[in-house]
C-alpha cells in the first residue's frame, strides 16, 4: 500500500456527476466491515517482507543487494494489480477486483516460505498482484460508501491494516523462533480463503454509469495539484516501506547488545502507526488537515534523523515509535481527499496514483539496499526514506 492531502478547489467536471446509489445504507456497513476484516491480511502480507527479509536471506543465501530485489518483485507485480483494479472498479463496479485480490492474496501467501528461491520470488509476486487489486479497491469502496465522513472512514480501515502489520511481525518472530513459521503463513492464506467465501455473495457498486462524464486526462494534468498528488503517492510509501522493511535488519547490524530486539523494531513502528490511526479516525474530522500534514512529516523527517544518529537501543526505539506515530494519518488523508476531489472519477485517476503507490515502495527500499550494499554501511541507505519524507514535507509548506 498506502495513499490529495490538502483542500484543493474541486474540478467541477469531476464532481458534477453524483455517487452511485447502488446499496443500502445495510449493506454500505457490511462492505464497510468485509473492507477492514479484508485489510487485516493486507496489512500482514504489505509488510511481511520486513520481519522475514533476514529470514528469507538465511535461508535463500541472499545478500542485500539480492535480498532488495525482493521488494521491486512484491511491488511490480502489485503496481500491475493497481492498472488491473483500475480496468475492473471502471468496467465491472468493485466485487471482481475485490474477491480476486482476496484469492491471489491467499495462494501466494502460502506458499512463500520455500526452499526454492524461485519459487519464493513468485509467490512474493502472487501476493504481490493480489495487494495491487486489494489496496485500491478497498480504500476508494471504503470512501465511496461513506461519503460524510471520507478520512475518519479511512483512517479506520487503516487501522485495521496495522492491526495486521502488528501482528505479522510479532507472528512471524514468535513462530520463527518455535519453528512454525510456514503454518503462520498457511492459516493467513486460509482466513483470505475463508473471508472470499463470506463476502462472495454481497452486493457491492457497480460499473460506472454511462452518463458520469469521461475522465479529461488533458485538464487532470494540467492541474498542479495532480502533480503533487503524484510526488507524495510515490515519496510516502516508499519511505513507509523503506523504514519498516529495513529497520529489523539495521538494528541487527548495530551491535550485539542490540541483535536481540532487532525482531521486535518493525512491531514497535507498526504498532505506533496503528495505535496513531485509531484515535485519528476520531479526531481527524475536528483538525485542519493540512497542518497534521506539516506536522506528521516534520516529526517524521525528525524520528528518522534520531534513527539514524543513535547508537543506544533506547534512542532507537524512541525513533521508531515517533516515526510510527508521525505517519499514522498521511496515507489516509491522502486516500480520503483523492476521493473527495474527483468523485466518482478517483476509480480511474486513482488507477495512476495507486501505481505511484506500488512504485515507491519497489524503488525506495531497493535503493537503500543498492547503497547499503554500495557502502558496505545500512545507515547511508536509510538517508533514501529521510530525504524523501524532508522533501514532503516541503511539499506542504506551501498552498495547493
């Protein structure tokens, strides 16, 4: 994942066209809750290869440079899911994205951990494909079925995605270290498969209608503000994923006295980030969002300064708690004005920044391995996720 930030003034083209009426107000809160239960597993897989990449690296016999192509393989393959959501969620309405990012999600997931390196790299990319029709289509049915109430609707399905990460890294810790890791991955694998079969039979929006007007892709690009949406759906997860892929294996590598919390760090981020968005679902509609936005990546730009300048284990903690927190609402904000700026037309502009989304986290993470491996020094490559949250935070400094 994931994903514009700040009140922009709303194209009239965009937003002249209503939202389809095609459910209840029953059946909007059933989507509702098949989307968070649906984003728990997503959570899980988003990040799974930050608790497992030295895992994976063991057993593969993967250096870093090798062992960041993993990244660039999950989120490839998930950027190709994005452009196939977005065919989907245009032509068909969202169930097909829906139930078919659930499937793909399921049969990758079970069957990463293998001794074949190949056969590994393709299940990251199963699951990976699986994320990409998953993530948008969750976010903008999430926002379309709550029109009152866009971020704090966001912010809460987010939550439940934390949730998720939150639990994959003290899963996969905890069931590594007991040697019961593969069947940690075959029961997420069957909770998707069990959830496609609950949700199979729900109604969900269809297609757009041929009277909404076509998306001016002329008009979208001439507008500063669709440029801007693209910097921070590229910069923010890629840095989001850069930090929580890369921060086990930092610690591992800052002394012996620290070796042994190394695969509690990615928890302690996952954790604030989840622990920042639920409270954010509640407070978000009563804050000016443009100033959370200054602030979260002010502090965020701050915690990964500290991270990346301390050398006690206490400092390091701090820094990843601070970097959680700082970041618990950008994604969901971003998510939450893509939607409320075009309408209905965010199912086929969000085709583009969801691909942004899917990128960053392939480029960024890879190219703190590349220099990492360059270096021979983890600490100059984690300077990609700070320059990238520094510059998004100048981004919003100013009005757009």
């Amino acid at each position: 994942m994931l994903w514009v930030l700040l009140p922009v003034r709303r194209p009239i083209l965009f937003m002249a066209s209503a939202q389809p009426q095609v459910s209840t107000d029953s059946s909007n809160r059933k989507l509702v809750l098949a989307g968070q239960l649906a984003f728990l597993p997503t959570g899980v897989l988003t990040i799974l290869l930050g608790p497992m990449l030295s895992i994976l690296s063991a057993r593969w016999a993967l250096d870093d440079r090798q062992a960041g192509y993993l990244f660039p393989t999950q989120f490839l393959a998930q950027l190709a899911g994005v452009q196939l959501s977005a065919f989907l969620l245009a032509r068909v309405g969202f169930r097909p994205a829906f139930l078919a990012g659930l499937f793909l999600m399921a049969c990758g997931v079970s069957t990463v951990y293998t001794a074949a390196p190949w056969l590994g790299f393709a299940s990251v990319a199963v699951y990976g494909l699986g994320l990409g029709l998953m993530i948008p289509t969750d976010n903008l049915l999430v926002a379309e079925v709550s029109p009152h109430s866009r971020a704090s609707a966001v912010s809460l399905l987010n939550f439940f995605w934390g949730v998720g990460a939150v639990a994959c890294s003290l899963l996969v810790a905890w069931t590594n270290a007991h040697g019961t890791l593969p069947v940690f991955l075959r029961l997420v694998g069957l909770f998707l498969l069990v959830l496609l079969a609950a949700v199979w039979r729900m109604q969900f929006p269809g297609a757009r209608r041929t009277s909404d007007a076509p998306v001016d892709w002329r008009i979208i690009w001439k507008s500063r503000a669709a440029w801007l949406f693209a910097a921070v759906f590229f910069l923010y997860p890629g840095a989001e994923t850069a930090i929580g892929g890369w921060i086990r294996s930092y610690v591992e590598r800052n002394g012996a006295h620290q070796a042994s919390m190394a695969p509690m760090m990615p928890v302690f981020f996952w954790f604030a980030m989840m622990l920042g968005r639920g409270p954010g679902s509640l407070l978000l509609p009563h804050l000016p969002e443009r100033r959370v936005l200054q602030a979260g990546y002010a502090l965020g730009s701050a915690g990964i300064g500290l991270l990346l300048w301390s050398s006690t284990l206490p400092g390091v903690i701090g820094s990843a708690l601070l970097i959680g927190l700082s970041f618990a609402t950008l994604y969901p904000i971003a998510v939450a004005q893509l939607s409320h700026h075009y309408g209905i037309a965010a199912r086929s502009i969000g085709s583009v920044m969801f691909s942004l989304a899917a990128v960053g986290p392939a480029m960024l993470p890879w190219l703190v391995g590349v220099i990492s491996h360059a270096t021979g020094n983890l600490r100059a490559g984690l300077l990609v996720p700070l320059v990238a949250t520094v510059v998004l935070f100048f981004i919003h400094l100013g009005d757009w």
